[in-house]
C-alpha cells in the first residue's frame, strides 16, 4: 500500500517537475518573440538584444534550478517574481530608449507584455489543475487502501 502511495507520489513530483520545464521553455520563447518586436526601436539606438535576452534566460534558468527543492507553491511564486521583475526591467529600457514612443510603440510594447502575463496565467492554471486532479488521485487511491485494510 504504502509503495502504491510513494510511487504514485513520486510520479506527482515528476509531472511537475516536467510541466515547469515545458513551461520556463515555452515563457522563453515568446519572452524572445516579444522582445524581438519590442527592441527593434531600442536596438538602433545601440542596446544589444542577445545581451538581454542572455540576461532573461541566466535569470529564469538560475530560479528554476534553485527552486526545484524547494516547496512548488516557493517555486510558483519566485519564477512568477522573476518574471514580474523582468518585464518591469523591459519597461525600463523601453523608456530610456524611447523617450518619445509612438502610440503604435506603446501599443505594442502593451501588447507584448500581456501576451507573457498571459502565457504566465496560463501555467498557473495548468498548475492548480495538475494539483488539484493528483491530490484528488491521491484521496482516492488512500480511501480505498484504507478500506482494503480495514476490510481484510
């Protein structure tokens, strides 16, 4: 029973260790796809983007890392920070470099931003789902161990 339980538990573990990977790897490449669009005013004006994008993904790949022993709600939340923090360095740099934005540039900066908030909700969700249908599992399968106990 209690082998059922630890393999079953360790399968959890696993999951999700797999989902954040997927994850961290698809919020870097549409971080990459923003700040492609984003930049190319900055660029000529002499900010290098492989700089900072180097800088993004040293950032997102040392929290991941870090946190992977760490409880996942910790882990969540210093990746969600991470990611809050990057984007307000974005707006930072977008400002510097363009002190007199076109509504266009503004827009689209916007428009980038919530599209990596959006990739972020979404692993959030997929996150609660995952735990909340392997904690259901894992109800499930120690009610019926329990009565199979009891039972025998």
């Amino acid at each position: 029973m209690y082998r059922g339980l630890t393999e079953q538990m360790q399968g959890f573990s696993l999951a999700m260790q797999q989902t954040m990977a997927e994850h961290v790897k698809n919020t870097l490449l549409k971080q990459i796809e923003v700040f492609q669009s984003v930049q190319k005013p900055i660029v000529k004006q002499g900010l290098t983007l492989s700089t900072n994008l180097r800088h993004i993904m040293l950032e997102q790949v040392n929290v991941l890392a870090a946190g992977m022993q760490a409880p996942m709600a910790e882990q969540l939340s210093r990746y969600s920070s991470s990611v809050q923090r990057i984007m307000a360095e974005q707006l930072q740099i977008f400002a510097v470099n363009t002190p007199n934005p076109t509504p266009d540039q503004m827009q689209e900066f916007i428009d980038s931003v919530q599209s990596v908030v959006a990739e972020q909700m979404k692993f959030t969700v997929e996150m609660q789902k995952l735990l909340s249908d392997q904690m259901q599992q894992f109800t499930e399968n120690l009610r019926k161990s329990l009565s199979d106990l009891v039972g025998a």
